[in-house]
C-alpha cells in the first residue's frame, strides 16, 4: 500500500471508494458496532436540540467548531462518553453541519431527529488502515472485511470510511487516495442517449438495463403484505425486512449495471457527449391540483418509476470520473432529428424504437439515430463552434425536395 507522500509525489489525486462486507464474528464486535451507532444517533440528537435552542433563545445558530469545544467538554465530565473515539463523534458533528449547509443552500430539507429505523450508519473521518482483509480502527481494533473480487486500489491509501447497517448485515465503505492517471486526449468522442431502461452510444452499442421484473413482482407483493399488517406486530416487521432486502437486490443489480455500462462507454472514447436531461423536472408527478386536475396521472407514474429506476444520474455522475472528458449539450430536437440529413420532424419518430425520416427516408433505431445527432453537436461544441438549434422541417423543405435545407427555428 502506497504511502501518503507517495501518492502526493504521484501528481493529482482522485477519491475511490470501495465497499466491504464487515465479518464482525465476535459477539463483543456486533455490541460495539450497535451500541456505537446507538450513541452517535444520540449526540446527533443532542447537538440538533442544542442548534435549535441557541436559535431559539439568540436568533443565530452555533458552528460545528462551537460545538466540537462542547463536545471536548462533555468527554472531560461523561467517562460514558469517551469511551468512543473521538474522530467518530466528530464525524457525526460534521454529518450535521454538512446537513444543516444543505439546508441553508435549498439542496436539502430542515434536518430531522432520526429514528432507530433510520440512523444506520456513522462515519469514520480519519484513522482508518486496511491490512491484510482487515479494516483496522484506531482506538477499537480490527474487523475482518470481505469483498468480491480485488481491491482495485491496492496502491490507494485509505482516508475515511462509513460503516452501515443494511438488512442486519453490516458495511465498510472505504474511501481511498489514489493517483489519477494521466490522460490523452486521442481525440475520440462518443454521445450517449439516454432511454428507459437502456443507453445508446453513437457506436452502434445498445446497453440493455439488467432484467428486474421478477424481483419487482415481489417487491410489490411484499409491499400489499406489509399494507395488511397491522403497526407495532412482529408478522409487520418481517414483512419490512423482506422487502428491504429485494429493494437491496434490485438497487445492487442496477448500481452494477451501471458501473458496467459507464465503464464500457468511457473506455470506447476520450470524450463522452450526454444530454442535459432534468430529470427532476421530467419526472414532476402529472396529478396537478383540484381546480387543474391532471391528465393520464397513472401513465406518467409508470413512466417516471421507468425513468429513476434507469438511474440516469447515477450513469452520468459515473461517466464524469471515468471518462477523460463530458460534454453536456442541450437535450432538444435529438431524437426528432435525422442524423442523416439534419431535418427536424416529431412524425419521423414513429415510436420508442423507429426513426424513419419524412424527408429523406433514412431508418434507423431511434435511440442510435439520437446518440449521433448528440455526438455531432457534442463535437462543434468541442471545436468551439456554435451547435445552434436544429431546424424544424417546414413545408418549403418538402416541396423544394433538398433534405440537408432546413429552418432555424424560432
């Protein structure tokens, strides 16, 4: 394992985590880790009561650093409370003030006291080691770790890790320094689009999203079991716990999908074009107000659950560290356009997966016509020219009978 001044001597440094199976094996290791996580819910608890009293009382908030000086004193007077080490308890200092600047910024929502059932992780700033499938912590000890497959950052040094509970088994994520590779630009450019359920590359590549029908089944039998169940009943949390784990199942087969693709399309080009899809915007829900009810409220339902669970977010913040370079355009008139003759027509896009140009009669799948269109507006914005608007197909353009002539439009 690399050293910290070997890292640095490397040149540019990049973040990688890479998460672990925790083997805990001795009693007094599962104590520890439910009892730690127990008491950094606590002071979580306490350190958002203290902001909220300070505001109340002054009108201004206290800072992670007022409160760290607490946190010094209240070690010196709980024996209880230094039992744990200190750079954890800090960690979930920091995991507020992160929470409350989120706030603050309008990217998140008021931070709430968190329950047993939702406090199920705690963050390890500093003083992690990893050695030999071991995951040392400093003031605690080792605790063996498993993971499939090899650690892809041997060389890496470990800075922080978070461990969490999910569905009664515990992980390490660990996040390494490592040196980033240079770079050469050979002057190769992919564009991507984006669908429900798959992604398209402007070399003819189709990357299918992994095939989950089956476990949504019973994730939604899973769902009406625990609808029937009465709250409190031991029969309504093992129904919770199943379906926990299929929604873990299910997320684990698309994050590794993803990982898979996005490597696929970083490898195949330098530079990777995508849209600059909303999705947030485009999956806002359809059912509208009293006064403005809705229209077809159930099939943008279905299409919004298509769209999140592709999880194009997820694909494109994985492309940008992967990739030696992302380019995001404007998403509009890509899929209406005709990659072989630039002619801008909603009607020659006949459906998800057909694209047949009106003008000029040019087939293809739609998907694969749209990535070249991206990749074409992708490149004039690397060369530094305007990509401009696409034309739209006007009805001079039919009867001059030239499918290259087409209008700005508007």
């Amino acid at each position: 394992m690399a050293t910290k001044h070997q890292v640095e001597a490397e040149g540019a440094t990049a973040r990688r985590n890479i998460t672990y199976r925790l083997l805990p094996q001795k009693q007094w290791r599962w104590r520890w880790l439910e009892q730690t996580l127990e008491d950094q819910r606590q002071l979580y608890i306490a350190a958002l009561q203290e902001r909220q009293d300070c505001y109340r009382k002054t009108g201004r908030t206290i800072t992670y650093f007022d409160q760290s000086k607490s946190l010094t004193e209240c070690r010196s007077a709980l024996p209880g409370m230094a039992k744990c080490p200190l750079y954890i308890q800090r960690g979930t200092l920091q995991r507020l003030d992160f929470a409350y600047r989120s706030f603050l910024q309008g990217k998140r929502g008021y931070p709430k006291f968190p329950g047993r059932d939702r406090w199920n992780s705690m963050a390890l700033p500093e003083g992690v080691k990893v050695r030999d499938d071991t995951l040392v912590i400093s003031g605690f000890g080792g605790i063996r770790i498993r993971r499939r497959g090899t650690n892809p950052h041997e060389d890496g040094r470990p800075t922080s890790a978070v461990l969490k509970r999910e569905g009664g088994k515990w992980y390490a994520v660990v996040c390494y320094a490592v040196a980033e590779p240079e770079r050469h630009d050979d002057g190769t450019i992919v564009g991507v689009d984006m669908n429900v359920g798959q992604v398209a590359t402007s070399d003819r590549q189709i990357h299918y999203g992994p095939d989950t029908e089956m476990l949504e089944a019973r994730k939604r039998r899973y769902q009406r079991m625990l609808s029937r169940r009465k709250k409190g009943s031991k029969r309504r949390e093992r129904a919770r716990q199943k379906l926990a784990k299929t929604a873990r199942k299910i997320a684990m087969k698309r994050h590794d999908w993803q990982h898979r693709a996005s490597r696929q399309i970083a490898d195949s080009a330098h530079a990777v074009v995508v849209e600059d899809l909303k999705t947030r915007n485009m999956t806002a829900s359809a059912k509208g107000s009293v006064e403005e009810p809705g229209r077809r409220v159930k099939q943008k339902a279905g299409l919004n659950r298509v769209i999140l669970d592709t999880g194009w977010s997820a694909l494109r913040r994985m492309l940008e560290y992967k990739a030696g370079r992302m380019v995001a355009i404007n998403p509009a008139y890509t899929s209406q356009t005709c990659a072989a003759c630039g002619v801008v027509d909603a009607a020659s896009r006949r459906s998800q997966y057909e694209f047949r140009c009106t003008a000029c009669g040019h087939m293809d799948n739609a998907d694969l016509n749209a990535a070249a269109n991206i990749r074409r507006q992708g490149l004039a914005q690397l060369r530094g020219e305007a990509a401009g608007t696409p034309g739209r197909r006007t009805a001079n353009t039919c009867s001059a009978g030239k499918p290259g002539a087409v209008e700005k439009a508007s």
